[in-house]
C-alpha cells in the first residue's frame, strides 16, 4: 500500500526541521505513518507527487486560498480532479489554528475574479490557454466543495475530552458534506528528557500575538514571562522545545490563552507539555469542558503553599492522562485511515 503524506506550510512540509519546530497534527500524523512496516510512505510538498499513484493521500489544508500554497494551488487543484475516489483515498488534514481562513478563503476562491487577480500574481507568464485552466480548476474545485458535490474526510486534531465537538468546529470551515474525524495528536509524542530545577511562582505565556488585555483581566500577582510577540519585545525562541526546558520547567504556571471560540479544544499542545513538567496550567472553559482540576482560579492558586501546588499539578496531569489516546489507540486509528 502507498501512502502520501503532504501539507502546505514550511512546518506541516519539514516536521524534522531543527528550528521554528512544534508539535502539530501533522507531524502526528508524519510520526506513526513512518513507523508503519507495513506501507510504502512518502513525505513532501504536494506537487512534487503525482496523486494517482498512491492509495491513500493525506492533503493538508491551511487556507481555501492557500491549498499546497497559493502558488502552488493550481497543480494541487488539477490532482484533486483527476483523482478517482476509487483508486485513491483522499483524506484532509490540518493544524487548529485555520478553521475561519479555510471557510474565508473558499468562499473567496469560489469567485472567479479573485483567482484571476491571485493567479495573475503568481503565474504571469503563463499563456492564455494555460491560465484559463488555471482559473477553471480552483473555481471548479472551490465550488464543488463549498456545495458537497466533491466531499472528503476531514481529519482534526483535539484534545480527548473535545472530541464530541468535532462537528461544530468542523463546520465553521465551510467544507460541506464532508466527514469531520477527531484524533488525539498529542498520543504520537514521547515526553522529552527535561530539568527538574525547584519551580518558582511564576506565569508563562508563549504566543506570538499580543495578549496585554488578557493579562490585565487576569489580575495576575505572579510575574508573567512572555515569550513570542515581537510587538511586545517578548522573548524569541525559535523552537518550541527551548521554551519547554527554559520556561516550562522552571515556573509553576503556564498561561493556555483564549483563541476565537471555534478554534477552543482542538490541537493544543500546552496540557500536554503541562503534564510533562509537572506545572499548572489555566485555561478557558470552553477548552477545559469545566473539569474541576482545570477550573482553579488564579487567585486560588497563587494563595496556594508549594505543596498544595504540586497536588495541583499531578490531579491535572492525572486528568490529562485519563482522558487521552494511548500511542497504541493513534497507531490503530491511523490504521483504520488508510487500510
């Protein structure tokens, strides 16, 4: 059996790259497929394959307007139409952070004069034959899916207890008819060699975007140590791991922050590298479901002795572990996709 695994962004196409790196659906997914024996895996950009000759393709999407990027849309685009559902399985999969930029970008893409002015900027030499091809592929494809006529299954990463979500959130992406799949990313990683120095009292919060209104609302008394928005002059660390060993490790508190509410409960991996420091971790009822070990206020834990902290953080990673995939339960579920 062959099996093609492809996406679009320069982390979803290099997983095993040694900076920017974290730990995503994709590279779950990339993880369990290259230990399988018992299948003939390819990995890479998704125009340097030709669909046809696989039996099972996994396509990344980040944006409608962006499927294998925005160049690169139209030689994707072709493969899908040619592609016959009986020879060849394909199956979507992304990363959480896209849900709106997908619905948005289809909706956009759907409309012929906005591929011909995306198009007209990254294939200018094209000659007119070719560009109308271009431009009736994407709007042909965009159409079919935004209208079910082309339908495929959706696979999206989520925490275990958000499972039963997978619905509303795969629908605000727009992609009607298609089968929304949840699946425990988190269960394809081994918990890395790490520090154990004495935790401080302390809050961190690793984002690249600015969340100085958040903070403020919080009313934190502990310090926050801010790594990734460059607007606030935040620390940069490229690779995510840095953050675990430096920051992690070393403060009690770690800050899951809000996203807009159809992206809440779906790949995030701070539980997980919560429950691998031992640290406490906050987080919004719409991504904690309300469980009792996530549903500490800040005032409460800050009043708390070290002790009474430690019970905190291991009822937490007790939560966590009870409601995740093993590594077994993501090998047989990756199984069932493709077989």
């Amino acid at each position: 059996m062959k099996v093609l695994l492809t996406g679009m962004t320069s982390n979803q196409c290099r997983p095993e790259r040694t900076s920017n790196t974290f730990y995503s659906g994709t590279l779950a997914l990339h993880t369990v497929l290259k230990e399988n024996p018992n299948i003939e895996y390819s990995f890479g950009n998704p125009w340097d394959f030709d669909f046809t000759e696989f039996d099972t393709v996994l396509l990344g999407i980040y944006a409608g307007n962006a499927l294998g990027s925005s160049a690169r849309f139209p030689a994707v685009a072709e493969q899908l139409l040619k592609v016959n559902p009986e020879n060849t399985k394909v199956i979507l999969h992304l990363d959480d952070w896209h849900a709106s930029s997908i619905k948005n970008g289809m909706n956009a893409m759907r409309k012929e004069k906005n591929v011909r002015r995306l198009m007209k900027m990254f294939h200018p030499k094209a000659d007119d034959y070719e560009f109308e091809n271009i431009v009736a592929n994407i709007v042909t494809w965009c159409e079919d899916i935004r209208t079910g006529r082309r339908t495929y299954p959706v696979l999206l990463p989520m925490l275990g207890w958000r499972m039963n979500k997978v619905n509303v959130i795969g629908e605000s992406m727009g992609l009607t008819g298609s089968s929304f799949i949840p699946y425990d990313y988190c269960a394809a990683f081994d918990p890395i060699e790490l520090p154990d120095p004495p935790k401080e009292r302390g809050w961190v919060l690793a984002t690249k975007y600015d969340y100085n209104k958040y903070i403020e609302e919080k009313k934190f008394t502990w310090p926050v140590i801010r790594y990734g928005c460059k607007k606030n002059g935040d620390n940069y660390l490229p690779n995510e791991e840095d953050v675990i060993r430096e920051a992690y490790t070393k403060y009690w508190g770690l800050i899951s922050h809000p996203y807009h509410p159809k992206l809440r409960g779906q790949g995030r991996d701070k539980f997980m590298l919560a429950t691998w420091t031992r640290s406490i971790i906050i987080s919004e009822p719409g991504e904690n479901d309300n469980m009792p070990e996530y549903s500490v206020s800040v005032s409460e834990i800050e009043k708390m002795s070290d002790k009474q902290l430690e019970d905190l953080a291991e009822r937490q990673r007790i939560a966590y572990l009870t409601n995740s995939w093993s590594r077994y339960q993501l090998q047989e579920f990756v199984k069932g996709l493709i077989k």
